[in-house]
C-alpha cells in the first residue's frame, strides 16, 4: 500500500468523525478563498482530498479545479459537485496536461510530506508551468523537521475541543496509532523541511517565495509558502 491507496480507503482514520472532517475542510476552504484574487480567478487545489466546502472556493473564484490521485475520492467528489458548473474534477495528468499559464492560484495543502523530494519538484515544476506570470502558487502544511507528531496530535486535540469533538479526537488518536498509518510511515516515511530548506526548493524551481504568516488549517506548527513565479 502507498499513501495514496491509504487516501482512497482510510480516511475515516483520519478524520476522527465527520464534523472533524466537515470542519477541517471548512476551514481550510475559508483560508484558500481569502487567498483568490479578486476578478474571475481560475484555481487548482491539487491534493485536495475529500474537498467537502470546495463551494467556498469556487464562489469566490471563476473557476475551481479540484485534482485528486485517489480513484475513489475523486469519484466522491465528481459526484458531490457534479451540479456545480464552477467546480471540475481531474485526476493528476490531466492537471499537468493543461495548457501554460492557465491558473491564477494553485494550492497544495497537506501533500508535500507524502512526496519524495525529487517528487516535489517534479509538482513544483508543473506548476511553474501552469501558473499564470503574475499569479501564487501556495504550498501549505509542510512539516518541519522537529516534533511533528506530538505537534500534530496537540493541534487535532485543540481543534477538537475548539469544535465539540475533543472526546472523538481522542479515540481517533488512538485508532491512527493502531492504524495503518504508521506501518505506512515507517515503510516510506513523510518529508519533512526546514522553512530554510522548502524556499531552496521553491527558489531552484523558479519561483520568488516567502513563509506566511500563518499556516493554512489548524496546525500552527506546520508551515505555508507563498510562491510567485520569479
Ligand atoms: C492529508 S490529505 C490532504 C487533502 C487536502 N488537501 C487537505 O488539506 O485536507 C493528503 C492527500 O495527498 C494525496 N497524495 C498522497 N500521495 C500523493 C502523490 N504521490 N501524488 C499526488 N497526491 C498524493 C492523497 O491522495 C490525499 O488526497
């Protein structure tokens, strides 16, 4: 198993119920539409997962592309959107396959430590090509190096108690640790960078980058880049 196939057929790990899901996608849809440029922004969320508030993007943009590797969950979300004429659905290659320039912002969210590095910045490259000259490219929850676990389970536990499912996230704690993720985690790892290292990355792959402020999502310990076509 990859972590893709771990995406297609074990979210409910992840998530710890569906508020917890229907929250966590809540929020980071909040955070990436205050990212869409004002003016009939074309977007592409690649990774996005099971994408459950893509609407609060794509009412802010002209149009969303949502792109995602995991069979099923793509099936889901051709399904869940497939009345909304602002939101299409591709899968990996198709994404690459369009023609330069063709997006204002592209967004990357929680992704990056599922990649190897050269996987990286293979995507990097892609969406240097993709973006349009003048648009932003962010690439957002990179794990750092140091104390990532415990950052991660203190951030779910926050997010719990902020959203009244504390109690779920503390058996969903549980049920990761015995889950297949770290049997995944330990036979290929996660990557993980310093705020140093991803703007060596962004920098080789043409872009002028910077750190934001804040992280897209929940966990503050993780970083978000904001990168422009150099
Ligand atoms: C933690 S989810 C992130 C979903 C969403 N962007 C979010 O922030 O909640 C990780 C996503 O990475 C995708 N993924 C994992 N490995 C990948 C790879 N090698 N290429 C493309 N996508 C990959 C999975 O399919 C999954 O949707």
């Amino acid at each position: 198993m990859d972590w893709i196939s771990f995406y297609d057929f074990k979210h409910s790990i992840i998530y710890v119920n569906e508020r917890h899901r229907d929250v966590h996608y809540r929020t980071i849809a909040q955070d990436i539409a205050g990212y869409v440029p004002p003016h009939s922004a074309q977007v592409l969320d690649y990774g996005c997962g099971e994408a459950t508030s893509a609407h609060l993007v794509a009412d802010v943009a002209a149009h969303l592309t949502l792109v995602e590797a995991a069979p099923n969950v793509r099936a889901a979300l051709t399904a869940r959107y497939a009345t909304n004429a602002k939101i299409s659905v591709m899968t990996p290659d198709e994404a690459s396959a369009q023609p330069p320039a063709s997006f204002d912002l592209i967004v990357m969210h929680s992704v990056a430590q599922y990649l190897t590095a050269a996987e990286l910045d293979r995507l990097l490259g892609v969406f240097r090509r993709l973006v349009k000259p003048d648009g932003l490219v962010i690439i957002g929850d990179i794990v750092p190096p140091q104390l990532a676990a415990p950052a991660a389970a203190l951030s779910l536990l926050k997010f719990g108690a902020a959203n009244g499912f504390f109690w779920a996230a503390v058996g969903g704690l549980i049920r990761i640790l015995l889950s297949d993720y770290f049997v995944l985690k330990k036979a290929h790892g996660l990557s993980h960078y310093s705020e140093e290292e991803m703007l060596t990355h962004l920098k080789a792959a043409g872009y002028a980058a910077k750190r934001a402020e804040r992280n897209i999502g929940h966990n503050p310990w993780r970083m978000t880049f904001l990168a422009r076509p150099e």
